[in-house]
C-alpha cells in the first residue's frame, strides 16, 4: 500500500458522495458525460482516487462505463425503465416483509413524519427526496443484503424518471400517492406484510404506468 492510498481512498468517497448527489439532484442529467479530468482539477485529485468513485457509482447503477470512450451518468429508454418497474414490483415487496419484522415504534413514527411531511409539501425536489428516504426507510429493518443492493440500484436507476413523472403529472397524482405512503404506515403499524405488499405493488405499477403514457420523457 502506498503513502498516498488512505488519502485517495478518503478522496474517492468525497468525490463519489458529491457525484452522487449531483446525480439524484438532477444536476447531472441521463447522458451526461462525466469528465475525469475536470473532476479531479475540481478535487485537487490525480486520475486514481476519480476512477475509484466513477467505479462505485457504476456498482450503485449511476455510472455507465464504455470501454474505450468513458463514463455517461446512466440513461434508460422506456422499454428498459418499464423493466426496472415491473422487477421492483417482484423485489420491493419481498423486501419489505423481511424489514418488517425489525422496523421499531420509533422508525415508523419517523416514516409517519416523512409521510406527513410529504403530504404538507408541494415541490417535487423535496417531494422527491422525501419519497426516496421513505421507501428506502421502510426497507431499513432488512439490513445489508444483496436483495437490499438491487433494489438500491433500481432506485438509482429510476430517480431520474420519477422525478420526471412527478414534474409532468403534478397535482394530478398526488393524492393517490399520499393516501397510498399514509396506508404503508398503517399496515407497518399493525405489523400486516400481506395488506403491505399488495399496497406496495400497486404503488410502484401505478408510477409504470404513468410512464408509460409519457414516452417524451425518454426522447
């Protein structure tokens, strides 16, 4: 190991953790060509320590790497975002029974909080935020675990288009989904997996097939 490693493994999270979030942001769009040498001037950071970040967020699914050519933040057409859809459909369910059993008094009064917080609040940027940090705190009593990996990813690779979905329909939508975040905290409070699931896959097929209607959003 070099002298250098610890500080280029230090600055591999820095820069991974701000292109992260530039990503989920919608700062750096689908298609987007992430530039490693204009990262690391704006780092201070030799090529090492941006390559090991842009490889972190290609295993997280926000990367797409080209042999050769270089690294796009991931891009998805409609057929292969239905897919996403239709695979967390099968996977999310599964795991939130498994979370389930772990969730606490204390982290469902936080998911009622984000559920309420979201009902209170009209902008999608922090509808979008809140809405990730609740679906993916509902999931949080499973621990770490390859199942937990995947749907991470999905929502990775997903964020984008949901983000678009909620600009384009709007208000229109909104209730549906409240009521639907307000009845997963009912059914976690009265510890039922069953009525969960089913709320769950209606939840993420109703987002599809928004989408579905809206192929602009993948031109």
């Amino acid at each position: 190991m070099t002298e250098d490693s610890p500080r280029d493994s230090v600055l591999s999270h820095r820069i991974a953790d701000s292109l992260r979030a530039a990503i989920l942001d919608d700062e750096l769009t689908p298609g987007s060509r992430i530039r490693q040498e204009e990262i690391a001037a704006r780092f201070g950071a030799s090529r090492i320590p941006v390559r090991e970040a842009i490889r972190m967020l290609h295993a997280d699914g926000l990367v797409t790497l080209v042999a050769n050519s270089g690294a796009w933040v991931t891009g998805l057409t409609l057929a292969e975002c239905s897919e996403h859809y239709r695979m967390r459909e099968r996977v999310e369910p599964l795991l939130l029974r498994s979370s389930m059993e772990n969730l606490d008094d204390v982290a469902i009064a936080a998911l009622q909080r984000l559920a309420d917080e979201m009902e209170a609040n009209s902008d999608v940027s922090a509808f979008i935020r809140l809405d990730r940090r609740f679906h993916l705190g509902t999931y949080a009593g499973a621990g770490r675990s390859y199942l937990r990996e995947v749907v991470e990813r999905l929502w990775n690779t997903t964020q984008h288009y949901r983000r678009a979905y909620s600009l384009v329909t709007g208000a229109a939508v909104l209730p549906s989904t409240h009521m639907e975040h307000q009845l997963l905290v009912d059914c976690l409070r009265r510890r039922d997996p069953d009525d969960a699931e089913r709320i769950l896959v209606t939840h993420i097929r109703r987002t599809r097939l928004e989408l579905e209607r809206h192929p602009d959003l993948f031109a």
